[in-house]
C-alpha cells in the first residue's frame, strides 16, 4: 500500500511542508536541520465572536428582485440585491504562531531523508551534519491532545527555540518553558478586500494560550524569549494550546492560561514513546480500516520527484487516494470544528479566501470520501456545524426573506454566520445571493444515516433539521406551468450574456431546483422509515416530483438555466447544474437521454481547471461509469504545480510537491475531491443498490480495495484479476437484504449480522 510520502531536502516553502494535526491542532513542518520552522494552528482561532450581520433593506430588495425578474428585467434585480440585499464579509482562520527551532551545527548537510508515514502519521527527518547523526520526529496526539517533536543526536548538540506570530501576540521563555500568547482580531477583511475591512480589536474575540516545555538529557536555560539547550543528545518538545472559544452562540471568555499549563505539566509525567504508541495505535486503526492496492510498482523516486517528472501511474494515484483519508484523520475528528478551505494548514494572517467555509461546494467536497471510506467518526465535526447553521440560520431566513424555517449561504464561519456575504462588491450577486448551502448540508445528514443505519441520529438530528430546512424552500417556492420554481435563483458562480451584460440572478436554475428536490425526496425516504405522516410530509409528498426541471440544450448538453443563453464562461471551474448526478443519485445511468447530456456538458466544460473542480470531475465521470475518463482526471490533477511565496488565484489547477492540491493557492477540497472520486471508482451506491467495480479503469487491471463502506452500514471488501471481480466480501452487524450489481447484473443477497457474505 502507498502510505509514505518521501523527501531528500528539507522544505522551503510552505507547498513543501508535510501536514500533521488530530482535528484540532495542526502544524507543517519543513524540518530544516539549521532553522526548523512549524507553523501551528488551533481550529477554533478564527476572527470575530458571536453576533448576527443584519441588513433591513434585504426583504424588500428581495420582493423588488422578484418583481423585476418576472417581468425580465434580470440586470435591474441583480443590481438591487447587490446593492441592498448582501451583507459585510464573514470571519477569518489564523494562523496560532510559529515555532523555531535553530540547531548551532551548520556546516554541510549530508544523507537527508525527510518522510511522512500515513499509517502512523509520523514524520521523520534524518541527516548527518558535521559528523553529528540527527533523527527528528514529529506527530500531533489525538489522545493526548498535543503536538511532540523528538529530536536525536549522535553527539552532544545546542539549539534555540523560540517563536513568533504575527498580529497580536507575545511570546515569553521561563524555566524550560516557552509561553504563547494571541489574540485574534475582532475584524479582518479578506486578502482580496483589506481595504474594505481594516484589522480590528475589541479584547471580545478569541484569545490562545499555548506552551512548548523541553525536557533533556543536556541544559536548558532562559534569555529573553529564547530558550538555549546545550549538550543535548535527546530533546523533546511537548506543545499544547487552548483557546477561549466556547461555542458558536457564547461569548469565548473561557479561560486559557492555566487549563494549558495544567495539561502541559500533566503531559510531561509521560515519556516521549508512551506519548507516541497511543498515538500510533490511534491514527493507524483509523488509517487501516482502507487497505489499497492498485496494480502499481514501487517507485525508488522521491514523492516530488514523481510529480515533477509527470509519474502519473497508478502508484501515484493509490499515494493520492490514502493522502486523501490521511487528511481526514488528521483534520476531522471528534470534538473538533469541520475542515475549513485548508484543513487546519494555513500560515497567514490573511489566508486565501479567508480560508473559511466556502459551501457551495467546497466545504461539502471535503467530507465526500468521509463516510466511504468507513470514518463515520471523522463526519461529525460537519454535522455539529450544520447543527450551529440551523439556529443561526433561522434568524437569517426571518430577516432576509420573511420566511420560517433555516436558511444559508455561500460562507459560513466558526460562528456559523448564515449571511449573503458580498459586501455589495460589484458582481457579488454571482455569490453572495445564493441561498441552497442549507439544502445540501442537509444532504449529509441524510448520508450519515444511510451509511451508519443510526435510526436514533435520523429520528432526533438528521430529520428535524432537514424539516426546517424544507420549511423554509416550501415558502420561497412559487408555482408556474405545474411546476414549483426559487426565483431569482443563481448557479455558483456561473453567468450568462444577455444585451451585453453579465446576468446571474434568473427565473431558475437547474442546481437550485435539483437541490430543493433531493431535499424533499429524502425527507419523503425518512418520512416513511420514521413512520411519519402530517401536514407536513403530505406536502412533501405533493410537490416532490414537481420540483427537478431538467431541459437538453442544442448542444445536447444539461441547460444550467431556466432557458439556453450565452455562457459568460464555457469553460466554468463550476458544475453545478450536474449536482443531479453527483453528490445527488436524481440523475443516473439508468437515463440514457439525461446522463449523456451530463456527459456531453462535462465535454463542453473540458477536464482541465482548478484542483478542487478536476476532483468533482472525477466524481462525475465515474458516476457515467467511465473509468477511464475518471482516471484521465485523477492524472489531469497529479500535475505537478511549482509553489511560490505568492497568493495566486489564476493558473491551472493540479499538486504541489507536498500532495496538496494547488486551486492554486493551496486549497484542501481537491485533496478530498478525488479521494472520493476514486473510491467511486469501485463502489457506488444509487438507488438502493451496491454496484462493485461500476468504473474500474481499463489499466487497473489487477488489485484490492478492502474495507471501504457501502450505504447499510455494509463493509466491502473487493478483489479483482483481469479487469475482473475475483473476490467480494461484505459484512454488517445488521440483518438486512441488500442489491448488489456486478458487470451491470444485480442480485438480491442476504446478510446476517456480523456474518461475512462471500462471493
């Protein structure tokens, strides 16, 4: 199995650095020998602190929108929700601080070695300087919540360590300890609007301790914000931080200094192994329940190298696909917030595109491969997420659209901000009044039930929120020729030339109209499971098939809007008016006219664009059951883009040299995209069937994918020879009937409780 991401050069840029972190604390590490840069973050240091971004003239700019649009007068509408209906920019994650390390040695560096084991997140570096043999460890502990750093010399050797953030903070050395202090602005704009939202302190927002005590067998001693070891043949670095954060709703005022002091000093009792082993044990259970193999060869090559020399086979697409679970372990876990448009990995103070939860897509995207690739656990931090959205999101329905229920918008941040983020930015529209993220969030409750079988989460969490979430697309829709439309809709981020001008509010959109009918169809399915019938549901019932328009444009292709216009952009990163095919299963194979017009939309699209849309193109290739164009893309994104210093929204999409996927800049949801893309590639679940091998690419001709997860709650473990299935294997600890469809035939099984089904 691929599993290790390997180097001969320490990192000199962040695109180089290998990712550590348990959820909540996340580090890059470079691992320089002469000055060892780690920049740290903590998931829940963002800007800003509880409150609500009100606009009042947002109603009635939405009732003059819809008037205008029924009477065509689109560029009009959009100018007023541009103008009264968006509100000011949502929050920003930051970055905790830095942590140096700077080794006295110098001279010469020889033999370096620098790696990233996946199965036990670890990352060593080796090397030999002036005739000193050093070997450095690096991990973030889930079970002791903490990051260590392990550092080993063949002869006595002296280093400084110390630290440093920018914005507000303070750092200071004591007795073998050094002291983080940070606090984050009450305000900041985006990098690309620093003008509109100048940085901001109230002494309200959140605030971060954090500590790094050294033990070792040479001295340690203070000056200043320094500490200096000496004669040092083993040193160990414990680091801990906290932050004040409470929840979405209260103010963060919790304290810091001393809950990070106690657990600093509570960590230190333990030794550095027994430290590692907990940690170990934890992080490869997660990482092995996936076991891979896909036919490739081992490689000798340097994992940058692979890229750089375009070694796009089908070893590197196996490192792809488990560097994929291995950021979900590392990024997403119990206790902690969903991942952001980074992960946890951002080493600015302005990130790209606040680097916050951007959902109209993306936040979705990276919990795609969650629930597949049998990390259920890992789903939770989204679906706390969207539990904060739902309350917060009642208050933006009211305000913004008079309507009951929840709604959300294209951003969300740590304190689950639901507004129509646009600042009145020219062309904001094409973003900000876009108002479906709540309907697909709610597509992931629905999923975790389906793919755990946990009637109790469906009863009292997934159901309940999905209602309010419907409640509120049931009062927005209004009726025309029998069907049930949301005007004005949009289609992210896409527009279209009318009389010159760049037009993006419209009657409605084909992902609008998707969204809000896999919403209702999926909450008839739990309806029925749950043993529900009201008002309520009958509605439901009513309207469900009256809400999905799907039209073929002359093309042939999938129209995006209510009629064929001009496209501003053919080439569009965005897909969304294919939502049907993927993540919804409305649309399938089993349509021949419909999925050949997806078919022909992602032709006219073309594969090549930014990371994150070659990864939903993977995803939707291999929903058409085409194996070989979804490989074409796997191997489209495994091209190699060189990092700079510089934020650079423009350019072809692809990987840097440490496995994150390049939008560019660095954004985390392509990593996601095509982990999921390829796990499609061998299982799908649509229409209440398992299809096994639905999309095996013609070169994979031999090899295993163990362990994945099929919607049941059923494991499945696959085998083939040949381009072949040679061996299925299924097991669920629930007695349930289940279609499986192999080579296009389907058979009905029987499964018994934690008994494997062989076939």
């Amino acid at each position: 199995m691929e599993k290790l991401l390997r180097y001969n050069a320490p990192a000199t840029i962040f695109e180089e650095a290998l990712p550590i972190g348990n959820g909540s604390l996340g580090a890059m590490i470079y691992a320089d020998p002469d000055f060892d840069k780690i920049p740290i973050n903590h998931d829940t240091l963002w800007s800003g602190k509880p409150g609500h971004n009100s606009n009042p003239n947002a109603k009635a700019s939405l009732e003059r929108a819809q008037a205008l649009i029924k009477e065509g007068k689109y560029y009009e509408a959009q100018k007023d929700l541009e103008k009264n209906f968006t509100s000011m920019w949502l929050n920003s994650y930051l970055m905790l601080g830095e942590l140096y390390i700077k080794s006295t040695l110098g001279g010469k560096c020889e033999n370096y070695n620098r790696s990233l084991d996946m199965e036990k997140s670890l990352v060593k570096a080796s090397y030999t300087q002036n005739g000193v043999k050093i070997e450095r460890e690096y991990f973030v502990s889930y079970p002791d919540n903490c990051m260590m750093i392990n550092v080993k010399s063949s002869k006595p050797t002296s280093y400084e360590i110390s630290g440093s953030h920018i914005g507000k903070s303070h750092t200071t050395a004591g007795d073998k300890i050094l002291y983080f202090t940070f606090e984050a602005p009450t305000t900041i704009g985006p990098e690309y609007a620093v003008k509109e939202r100048p940085v901001t302190y109230d002494g309200e927002s959140v605030k971060a301790s954090a500590m790094a005590r050294v033990k070792t067998d040479g001295s340690c001693e203070t000056e200043g914000d320094t500490l200096y070891v000496t004669n040092s043949t083993s040193l160990t670095i414990y680091f801990c931080a906290e932050t004040s954060f409470i929840d979405p709703f209260t103010a963060p005022n919790k304290p810091t200094f001393k809950p990070c002091l106690d657990r600093i000093n509570t960590l230190y009792q333990k030794s550095y192994e027994e430290i590692k082993n907990a940690h170990v044990s934890d992080v490869s259970e997660l990482f092995n329940r996936v076991k891979t193999s896909f036919g490739g060869k081992e490689s000798d090559k340097t994992t940058d190298r692979r890229l750089k020399d375009g070694d796009k086979d089908l070893g590197m697409c196996e490192l792809l696909f488990n560097f994929g679970r291995y950021l979900i372990i590392s990024a997403s876990r119990k206790g902690s917030r969903a991942t952001n448009l980074q992960g946890i990995w951002n080493d600015k103070f302005y990130a790209p595109w606040s680097s916050n939860y951007t959902v109209n897509i993306n936040l979705e995207m990276n919990y795609w491969p969650v629930l597949m690739c049998n990390l259920a656990e890992c789903n939770e931090p989204l679906v706390d997420l969207i539990k904060s959205v739902s309350v917060k999101g009642k208050e933006t329905a009211r305000e913004y659209y008079g309507a009951p229920g929840f709604v959300s918008h294209h951003n969300i941040d740590l304190w689950a901000n639901t507004t129509p983020v646009g600042n009145q930015v020219e062309d904001s529209v094409r973003y900000a009044y876009w108002n479906m993220s709540s309907g697909w969030l709610c597509r992931h409750l629905f999923e975790q039930y389906e793919y755990t079988a946990d009637i109790d989460f469906l009863r009292s969490v997934a159901y309940p929120i999905m209602k309010q979430s419907a409640i509120f697309y049931l009062y927005m829709l209004k009726e025309e020729n029998g069907k049930y439309i949301m005007t004005p809709s949009t289609s992210p981020e896409n527009g279209v030339i009318i009389n010159g001008r760049k037009i993006f509010t419209l009657p409605y959109t084909t992902m609008t109209q998707s969204i809000i009918e896999d919403l209702f169809k999926n909450i008839s399915k739990s309806a029925k499971i749950l043993g529900i019938d009201d008002d309520f549901t009958r509605e439901i019932e009513q309207k469900k098939d009256k809400i999905g328009i799907y039209q073929i444009g002359s093309q042939g292709q999938l129209l995006e809007y209510d009629k064929e216009y001009e496209e501003e952009d053919v080439h569009h990163r965005h897909v969304s008016h294919l939502y049907a095919l993927y993540p919804a299963d409305l649309i399938t194979t089993d349509n021949k006219e419909l999925s050949d017009a997806c078919r022909q939309t992602l032709e006219i699209r073309g594969d090549e664009s930014t990371g994150w849309s070659m990864g939903w193109k993977v995803n939707l290739w291999a929903r058409l059951k085409d194996g070989d164009r979804a490989m074409k893309l796997v191997k489209t994104q495994l091209t190699c883009v060189e990092p700079n210093n510089k934020i650079n929204y423009g350019g072809g999409g692809g990987t840097y040299p440490n496995m994150f996927d390049a939008h560019p800049p660095f954004q985390i949801d392509g990593n996601y995209g095509v982990c999921a893309g390829i796990a499609q590639m061998f299982l799908q679940c649509e229409n209440g069937q398992i299809k096994i091998l639905p999309a095996l690419p013609s070169e994979m001709k031999e090899g295993y994918i163990k362990g994945l997860l099929a919607k049941g709650n059923i494991t499945v473990d696959i085998e083939w020879k040949n381009s072949q299935l040679s061996k299925l294997k299924l097991v669920t600890p629930i007695k349930q009937t289940a279609i499986i469809v192999i080579g296009g035939k389907s058979q009905v099984i029987e499964l018994e409780p934690n008994k494997e089904f062989i076939l």
